[in-house]
C-alpha cells in the first residue's frame, strides 16, 4: 500500500477522467508496451484493471481530499504487479502533486 498526498486536490471524478486520458500512454510510454487498461469507479473508490495480462482488479486507489492511497488487490497473481503500482504511483504523484 502506498499514500500520496493530494495537494492539487483530485477527486474521484476528476482522477478517474485522468486516468482514462492519460495513464495508459504515461505507462506505456514508460514500459515500452501496449497494454490495454481498463477502469472501474464507483464513490471514491478507482479499481484499475489490466485484462490482457491479470484476471480482475490488479490496483485500487482510495481517493479523499488529502490522500491518494494505492492497494494492490492482485496478490495471488502470477505476473508482477510491482511494476505496474510503481507506475501508477508515478502518474499520481505527477497529477496530485
């Protein structure tokens, strides 16, 4: 788990247009990769999925006025879902910061 702090501030809404505009080319880019991304919002609450390469939910954050918290939800997967928090978290820094 990881916490930003959101000095912009972000809410849900606006971070999840965010998200949907900007972060698979900002990880993509990084990465060197086309992978597809796929986006889940409901309340304060943003699942980030990656479908090609783990089943379900990989990432969620937590979006309040003062922090942006990132939890990995694809524990028990096979593929290596550091890479992809490190990521995210570089995008939220940048976008809340």
């Amino acid at each position: 788990m990881a916490t930003i702090k959101n000095i912009q501030p972000l809410n849900a809404e606006k971070l999840f247009d965010l998200l949907k505009t900007s972060f698979a080319d900002y990880i993509n880019t990084k990465l060197g990769s086309s992978l597809s991304i796929e986006y889940a919002h409901v309340y304060d609450e943003i699942n980030v999925l990656f479908p090609e390469v783990i089943e379900g939910p990989a990432l969620n954050i937590t979006v309040t006025d003062e922090e942006l918290t990132v939890t990995v939800l694809a524990t028990g997967s096979d593929y290596k879902t550091e890479l992809l928090e490190e990521n995210l978290i570089g995008f939220l820094e940048l976008q809340a910061g």
